[in-house]
C-alpha cells in the first residue's frame, strides 16, 4: 500500500503548485495515503481537496480578538469562587463542555473523582459562588476594651469549621513559624507572618535556556510572590499548629486588608485540624500587640465538609494520526488569573476545530483537568498517568500544559496611609517561565515562537527547583501542571506565571493584559504547528534515553502526594 507522509505531500505542493495538475496530483496521493491508515474515502477526499492551503503558523487574523478572549474569562471569573467540586466549579465544567458541542468534530469524555470537599458556607455578595471572606470572624478579648470584632481578609482554604461554637485562647505571636510546638501553642491561637521570600532572579536566568532581552535589567533582583510562601509551606505550618494542639491560627499579610481579600492558598487539598483566618497589615498589627500583653482571641469558621464527585473533561478533535498532542488546564480557581487557561485552550482548540483534518497531521486532546484547588486529589495527575501508558503505546506526542496567560506585573511599595505595603501595578507584564524538557525540538519550537510574536519577560527554564543528575528527569517541577507531564517522563512544554493577583481576587479583570494574552495564545499555537508533523522519535529527544534510564531503575520523580487529611494532635 502506498502511504504519503504528509509534510512530503506539503513539499511536494510546493514545488509544483504552479503546475495546473499540482491540484489533482496532491489530491489524489493525499486521498491514497489516508485510505492506506485506514481512513475513510470521504475524509480523504476532504484532504484531497484541502491540503494545499495548510498553514504553517497562525493565522492571526482568524484567531480569537483579545475582546473575545476577554469576554471568555469573564465567563469563567462570572461564576465566583470555583472551590473544587462546587457548583460554581461544576457550572464552569458544563458550560465548557456546552461550549465544545457546538465545535465541529470534538468529542467529549468525563473522568470522575470523589473527593472530601471543602467550601465556605456563605454566599458571595453578588450571589455567584461562595465567599471566602465571609466564611471566617476573628474576636478580640482585651480586659480594657471588652470584645472587639475584627475585619479578616477570610478563612484560610481547608481550615477547620468550627460547627458549634468559636474556638478561643490566648494570643501568641512566632516571628519564626518553625518553633510552633506543643509546648508553646497548645491551646493557644496562634499568629505568623507572611514573610517575603525570593529568588533571585540570576539563579532563574541561569536555569534558563533562553530569556528574552527585557529581563537583562532584572538580573540582580529578586522574584518575589506570595504563592512562593501561602501554598505547601504554610500547608506545613498549619498542619504542625494541628499536630501542637493549637486552638487557632491567624496568617497576617504586611498589605491592606482590601487587596488579599477572598485569598485562596493553601490549595493542597489538605483538610487542616485547625480553624484559621487571614488578615491585613492593620489587624495583624492589632493583634500582635494584644499578644504582647496577654490578650485572648476567638475564631470561627463558616465553612462545610462533606463528600462529592468532581470531573476531568476531555475533548478530543481527530487528526490524520491516532498520536495525540495533549493540551492542559485546571476548572477550578477564583480569580481572573486562576484559571483563565480555560479560555485560551478554548481559542485555541476553536481555531483547530476550522482547520481541514489534512492540516492536522495528529488528534489534538484538550485535558480540562479538576483538582487543582484539591491537589490531594489532582486530576491532571490522574490524566499525565493514564497519558504515561498511552505513550508507551505510541499514542501520545507531546503535551503543553497552559496556565495564567497574560498577567501583569502587580509589586508591593511603601503604603501611602499606613504602616506596612501596598500593591501597585508596574505597568510591566508579569514574568512568565515558559518550561522546556530535554527536547532540542521542542526548544527551539519555543523560541522561535517567542521571537516570532516578540513575546516579553519571557524566561524558557529546565525545570523549578534544584536538578538532580542522578534522577530521571533531573527536574522534577515545571512550576505547576505541567510537572505531572514532565514527571512522567511525556516531552513537556508548560507555561505559568505567579503574580500577586493569582489568589488575590480584589484586582479583577485589571489582573490580565488581555493583547498579551492573544501574543502567548498564538505563540502557543506557532509551537505547536511547527511541531505537528515532526517524527515522534525527533520530538521525544533526551526524553527517550531518560524513559529508557527509568525502565532501568533509576531513581523517578516521586510524585508529590498530599495527604486529604492533615494529623491531628495527639494525646
């Protein structure tokens, strides 16, 4: 049987498309190769007729306007807080699914997972979703002032509801989280900073494969998030507040309470033993001062667990290939950061669902995975380990995982009014690291893109964290979902940035440059074009040796497990 690769049918087109019989000539050895895959006549025939205006690159003038990719993010953001398992979360997974229907020829599939889920009990003061502002009260006891009612910034997510009745001792503060033991906090609510930590920024260029020009000035600065901090080291503190028999926990930003108000970190997944609130510079000052001479607070939180089944979505559009190049996102999330993912694979996956089946020498799988405000239960874990089989079997590629696209850069600076900071846009993008495993076609896809679309503040890394030659890969982190990839040893692109405004919902829509936005999404889809039709075997690279070194029992990736439950003191 005679089987035509397809970038030889685009060779050939183009060395005889000014011939009048060039037409016929594709079509007919386009229509033969097809039926040789096991193809049906009228597909390709399809091809036949299409193939010889393939594109190479984007179109940008048929993509998604940056107000159209606006207006899919404010679709996402509209439905409130998307906790994990939610209805607001789970409106966001059907209207997504709703939105692929009407794409011509996806198909769709669910995944369930049952998780212990946790979501504060009131109701968001525009009635979409839940609030985690409302979900927590602190209480002041002083002998001088009596009770005073203090303004939080919210409940810590995963913190103990207090079903009955508020939880109360007396007031400590630890400028070191670390000396938390049962000796000092049993029984007491404990007080801890959000501290400020960095990286600095020439160990990250230093990881990079590339970096675009703008981030030379940046050099011997320091990258500075809160997500750095609020996420599993603070899932650590409260879990050994638990285990110290701690009657509270109080998180204080050095920022006013306004802008982190409704913050959601920790997102392990982590159900913690202890109730726990967050608040701004001027309550935490308040507080820490009581500690000092003795004073007593209660805290109480608004909150339920119980159990319920969430869902991966799965959206498949056929290609000429079985091989699939997967795309990757999280559902939940609460801001219009976390996670606008979901609107630029929707772009992205509408421009696709246009292109002739010639133009898409492999099935393009978009994995809209749940869990990721869960990650005790993480979906696109589940997902990256049943695409682990499947590449075994030939059937996987690539995959590109796709999270908060066109942030803007949002620093802390002196406050204006009062002690502590306060955020301000720099009028800068937001650093993003664009994540490449050991692939040199995979790579250089990527810069080429990156240069192509002029992308700013754009560093291409190895990995996060700190590599190990003797593991297989050596980096086990790509920042976030795309480490599930990664880890499993699936040639990985991943993209990710972590600005102020991830978990902080207060910022809005003012939080995603939305041009910017449309850049990284035609980026995205430049990468993937120039690599669609690229041998297997040419993309897989060093990631072929690596799977081989694991088959040979070389220390893996462990992939980090977060328990659902955290300890609890014991006797």
């Amino acid at each position: 049987m005679l089987k035509v690769e397809l970038n030889s049918l685009i060779s050939l087109n183009e060395k005889i498309k000014m011939k009048s019989h060039a037409h016929h000539l594709i079509k007919t050895l386009a229509a033969v190769s097809i039926i040789a895959a096991g193809t049906t006549p009228a597909l390709a025939e399809e091809v036949g007729v299409t193939q010889a205006v393939c594109q190479q690159s984007i179109d940008p003038a048929l993509f998604s306007s940056a107000e159209h990719l606006r207006e899919l993010t404010a679709t996402v953001a509209g439905f409130g807080l998307r906790s994990t398992g939610s209805e607001a979360h789970e409106d966001n997974i059907s209207w997504i699914a709703r939105e692929f229907s009407k794409l011509p020829g996806f198909t769709t599939k669910e995944d369930f997972i049952d998780i212990q889920r946790w979501q504060p009990s009131p109701v968001a003061d525009n009635g979409k979703g839940r609030s985690l502002e409302r979900a927590a009260r602190v209480t002041l006891s002083t002998t001088q002032d009596g009770n005073i009612e203090i303004a939080v910034a919210g409940a810590v997510p995963y913190a103990l509801p207090t079903v009955e009745k508020a939880s109360t001792g007396e007031l400590v503060y630890f400028k070191d989280p670390s000396e938390i033991t049962k000796e000092r906090a049993s029984g007491k609510i404990v007080i801890v900073d959000v501290p400020d930590p960095g990286i600095p920024n020439a160990v990250l260029l230093a990881l990079s494969r590339y970096f675009t020009d703008d981030l030379w000035s940046s050099t011997f600065e320091s990258y500075k998030r809160p997500a750095m901090w609020t996420g599993t080291p603070l899932a650590k503190i409260l879990t050994d507040a638990g285990i110290a028999g701690a009657a509270g926990v109080i998180v204080a930003f050095d920022l006013p309470r306004a802008q982190v108000a409704g913050y959601f970190d920790p997102h392990d997944g982590t159900h913690f033993t202890v109730p726990a609130a967050y608040v701004g510079v001027d309550e935490g000052l308040m507080l820490k001062a009581a500690a000092a001479n003795g004073g007593k607070a209660s805290i109480s939180i608004d909150a339920v667990r119980d159990e319920a089944r969430t869902r991966n979505l799965i959206a498949t559009l056929p290609g000429l290939s079985k091989e699939k190049i997967i795309f990757s996102t999280n559902t939940d999330g609460n801001t219009w950061v976390q996670e606008n993912g979901n609107a630029g694979l929707m772009a992205l996956a509408e421009y696709f669902s246009r292109l002739p089946v010639a133009c898409r020498p492999r099935t393009l799988e978009f994995a809209f995975g749940s869990a990721h405000l869960h990650m005790s239960r993480e979906g696109t874990q589940l997902y990256a380990n049943e695409m682990n089989r499947d590449y075994d079997r030939g059937e996987v590629v690539f995959a590109f995982a796709v999270e908060h696209l066109g942030t803007r850069e949002i620093l802390p600076v002196e406050r204006s009014n009062g002690p502590g900071k306060e955020l301000k846009f720099t009028g800068e993008g937001e650093v993003m690291g664009w994540f490449v495993g050991p692939s040199d076609a995979l790579i250089q896809a990527s810069i080429n893109a990156i240069q192509k679309h002029s992308l700013d503040k754009v560093m291409v890394l190895r990995g996060e964290g700190i590599p190990n030659p003797m593991r297989s890969p050596s980096f086990c982190s790509f920042g976030g979902l795309g480490g599930s990839f990664h880890g499993n040893l699936i040639p990985t692109i991943a993209i990710i940035s972590g600005p102020w405004s991830l978990w902080a919902p207060s910022f809005g829509e003012q939080a995603v440059d939305f041009e910017r936005m449309r850049n990284q999404l035609l980026s995205i889809g430049d990468a993937t074009l120039e690599l669609a039709a690229k041998p297997a075997s040419e993309i897989a690279g060093d990631y072929t040796a690596e799977r081989q070194r694991r088959a040979d029992g070389a220390k893996t990736c462990a992939m980090k497990t977060r328990p659902e439950q955290a300890p609890a003191s014991s006797p």
